[in-house]
C-alpha cells in the first residue's frame, strides 16, 4: 500500500482533495488512462475521443439501460414510411448550444452532411446508411430519406458519430476544432484542454433536456468535471484507494478484488457490455490465406487459462465473435470454435506446413511466424505472450510487436503484419458485423481485407429488412459465414467497471463504447 500512495504522491495526486471548491461551487474529477488525440467524433473510432463527445454532444436518439432500446434525446419522436425509407423526426424546440445557439433541424443536416462528406474522411460514415437526402422543413423538423431501408438506424443513431455539431464552430475554429475548442448541446461545455494530462469542462447551464433513462434532467450538479490524464495502472490504484478522485472506469481489472474491498469505494460492472478482445487475420496474406491455418490457431489456446490467469477472473472466454446477450446473436455459432490442440497440429499437417529443425513449421521455404501487432496498454502485451507460448505448441512462432497507444491506430493502417488484436465495444450483431466484414470497409476497419460475397450480401439483407426477424436471420448468416471461415480469433469478453468514492451518489455504468460515464445527469454529492 505503501508503494501505491508514493506512486500518487509522485504524480502529485494525493494532496488534491476529491471535490474541489471552485468559484462556489465544485469540481467532480475523474481519472483516465489514455488520452485522446482530438474530440471530433465524426474523425475517429477511438473510445477515449467517444467518451468525451458523449458528454459535450447530445444526439438525435439515446440507449436505454438495457443496452437494446433506442428512446428520445433531441428528437422526441420519429416516425417511419411503411418501406422503410424515410424517417421524419420531431425535434425539440427548447435546446442550446454551449455557445447559446439555437438548436434546430439545420443542425442535423449540417452535422450529418459533414459526416459523409468525403473531406471529412470519417471512418464510421455508414452508420447513417445510404443516405439520397435530408431535410429541414422546419425548425423543429428533420427528414431523412434512404436508397434502401436500414434497419440499424435507429441505434446508429444513438452513436457519438452522429453526434450534433455547430457549423459556426467548425468553421470558426478550422484545423483547431476538436483541440482548443467544440461545441455541443451536451450537459457538460469545453473549457481547457491539456493533452496527455487534463481535460476541464464546466456544467452547461441551459442544459433541462436529458434522456428519459436520468431522473434529472439537467442540469448537472457540479460546475466543473476534471478529467485527469493517470497512465501508470499503480498510480490509479493508488489514487482510487485514497480518495483522490471521485470516480473512474480504468481501474486495472487484475485490482478490482482489491478495490470492492476497500471501505470508501463502489464498484459496479457495466451490464450488458459488449467488449470483445480478439485477433484478427489478415486473410490475404499468404501465411495465413488457407483457412486451416487460422482455424488451427484459433483453436490452439486455452482461453479459460487466460481468463484465469491474466484477467483474474475479470473477463469471460470467448468462443463466439458476438456476445450471447446482443442483439440478434445467432445460436448456430455456438461450438463452431472448439479448443483442440491436436486438431490444430493435424489442420496444419493438412495445409502442408510440417515441422522444421527447431520445431516451427515451414512451407516452401517459409517459416510460419506471423508478425502479431498490439497496443501497449492495459493486459494486451500479457495476453499477447500467452497466446505466443500456445502457438509454439503447434509449431507457429508468432513475432509480437507493441506499439505505444498514440501510434497504434496508424501502424495497424499498415499491410506488413498477419494479425492484430484490439478490444472492440459494439452495441449489437449488426454494428459489429458491418463495422468489421463489409468489403466496403476495406482497409479499416476491414482489416481482414475480407472480401466476400456471401457476407456482403448477408450484410445488405440485414441492413435492408424491415422486420426484426429477417434482420436476425440474415446478421445469423453473415455471423455463421465468418465465424466458418476463422478470420477472428475470439479471446474473451472484458468485464467494464464504474469504481467511485461511496460518498458520490447516483453513479450508475453504462455500456455504450467504453462510455460507462456518459452523461453524469445523476451524479451528486
């Protein structure tokens, strides 16, 4: 214990009182591990960017509790032609900006109009479907109109890539939007902004326009939220353990037991949450294009083993690309993954790669040894030597490379490697589904490089049905496509914690991206 508190005094956290008094009123602080590179959300698929778009921003529709139900935010109703093509919203009439601008209709088809605007280069464009026009007939009205019926929207929709944005401050502030400034109809405002060390906000004031699922409505309790930057998975500890923050959701998951024992803090896990840790292939490349070879490593490790070990017990194994509990799982999936070691030597028999001098196998003067990217955070590296000391048992020598968090994302945009791994919070069959594996998505998020017209056709069906059932049926297929053909190897489903000071009341986790906060309507002291 020692140890830890000198690791806070080191980062000159213990001697900061939890709740700050400041210009009368106070400072609610939250710790992180990983800052963002910019809070544009229509720029990125990055979590900690999300996170924070989510507490600045409001969107069109918001996530109930249960992970599943779309329900008013900024569009207090919606109503749907019988083809499924068009969606005419019913905006609110009493919303504003940090800046005191009016919210209206014209926001949305900026906002959604910069979203697919190729300039932009927004990775998660196609969540608003294929788009032929939008409208705003009225202030207080927002029509949009699709080629194709998408039955996805409505969760899309509650998404921080479709957040609203100001058009007068992207263009005022230009390059610099999303650094020194951003503006939103969010509870929370953009204050300052130190990267890699802190984030300032201050309460909107206007703010009476919160989501169903908050017993308050607006405004937030506290006049300011300071989110400060903590690397060092001790120095959290540590920092948690003596009440030098109010509440975080980055405890390292091997202290949580140590955590829940602790008399002055709560810890509560996210449910349902969504947060798959897998590898993917990239199945052009010549080591790993025959399907038996990513079979026979996709089977050749013992998941529980690292779920015991490495995650302490705080994650679940993986045998499935989609969580059982997300919308439109398909039930066909279950034991397609069996973990078989001597299945997978056989598999890689048959694919001609046989045993060299050293044990690793080779093929046409090949070594089978993969070059394997992860990011340097967290459990990744851990979980990522395991994996390599199983793969030695059959014969792979996989070449693990780290990479710091801050050029991850670019070195994954590379093409020289096999395989790579990232933790991936989705909201549902569908969103994962198309985010990864529409050949549409290729180079990335399709970094499979998976192109394939049985899973594009799938996709389009389950996109495009217009009952709940067809949309099962087809995302079931498109699931079952994938999952034969091995081009993931699921490794298990994180376990996602609010940890908070008992003394800060209403605190309740979310499982939307990563954003267990979200929009902190219920917090007080």
């Amino acid at each position: 214990m020692r140890m830890l508190l000198a690791a806070a005094v080191a980062l000159g956290l213990a001697a900061q009182p939890a709740l700050a008094q400041t210009g009368g009123g106070t400072t609610l602080r939250m710790m992180k591990s990983l800052d963002a590179p910019h809070f544009d959300g229509h720029r990125t698929t990055w979590s900690p960017t999300s996170d924070i778009v989510n507490m600045i921003q409001d969107t069109l529709v918001a996530l109930d509790w249960d992970g599943k139900t779309s329900i008013p935010y900024l569009a207090k109703s919606w109503e749907v032609t019988p083809d499924g093509k068009k969606y005419t919203f019913r905006l609110r009439d009493d919303v504003s900006f940090c800046s005191g601008k009016k919210f209206t209709a014209e926001d949305v088809v900026y906002s959604f109009s910069r979203l697919r605007d190729p300039a932009t280069r927004a990775p998660l464009a196609w969540r608003l479907g294929k788009v032929v026009a939008m409208r705003a007939p009225d202030a207080t009205t927002f029509e949009l109109e699709l080629a194709e019926p998408y039955a996805d929207l409505l969760m899309n929709l509650t998404s921080f890539t479709t957040a609203i944005h100001n058009k007068e401050s992207v263009e005022q502030h230009g390059k610099d939007y999303g650094t020194q400034a951003i503006d939103g109809t969010g509870p929370w405002c953009f204050e300052r902004w130190t990267p890699r060390t802190e984030l300032v906000l201050k309460r909107h004031d206007a703010y009476r326009w919160g989501p169903s699922m908050y017993a308050n409505k607006g405004p937030v309790k506290f006049e300011r939220l300071s989110i400060k930057i903590v690397p060092e998975d001790a120095a959290r500890l540590a920092a948690m353990l003596s009440g030098q923050f109010d509440v975080t959701h980055q405890i390292p998951l091997q202290f949580i037991q140590q955590v829940r024992a602790a008399p002055n803090l709560l810890v509560q896990e996210a449910k349902p949450n969504f947060q798959l840790m897998y590898y993917g292939f990239k199945a052009n490349r010549p080591m790993v294009s025959d399907r038996r070879v990513r079979e026979a490593m996709n089977i050749a490790i013992n998941r529980a083993e690292i779920v015991r070990g490495i995650m302490l017990g705080q994650a679940t194994p993986a045998y499935t690309f989609i969580d059982e509990d997300a919308l439109d799982f398909a039930p066909a999936t279950k034991g397609l993954i069996k973990e078989d070691v001597e299945r997978a030597r056989r598999l890689l028999d048959e694919a001609g790669w046989v045993p060299g001098p050293d044990g690793i196998r080779v093929k046409d003067g090949m070594r089978l040894a993969p070059k394997v990217y992860f990011t340097q955070v967290s459990y990744f590296g851990r979980v990522t030597e395991a994996i390599q000391g199983y793969m030695r048992r059959i014969g792979v020598d996989w070449q693990v490379q780290g990479f710091d968090s801050t050029i991850a994302f670019s070195k994954m945009g590379e093409q020289d490697y096999e395989l790579w791994t990232v933790t991936f919070p989705y909201m549902s069959s569908g969103d994962l589904l198309n985010f990864y594996f529409d050949s549409a998505n290729i180079p990335a998020p399709n970094r499979m490089n998976w192109k394939d017209e049985k899973t594009d056709e799938y996709l389009r069906l389950g996109r495009s049905a217009l009952t709940a059932a067809d949309r099962a049926k087809y995302y079931g297929l498109a699931q079952l496509r994938v999952t034969e053909e091995h081009l993931w190897m699921p490794v298990m489903n994180v376990a996602m914690y609010t940890t908070s000071l008992r003394a800060l009341k209403g605190v309740r986790p979310h499982m939307l991206y990563q954003n267990t906060f979200y929009k902190g309507l219920d917090y007080s002291r």
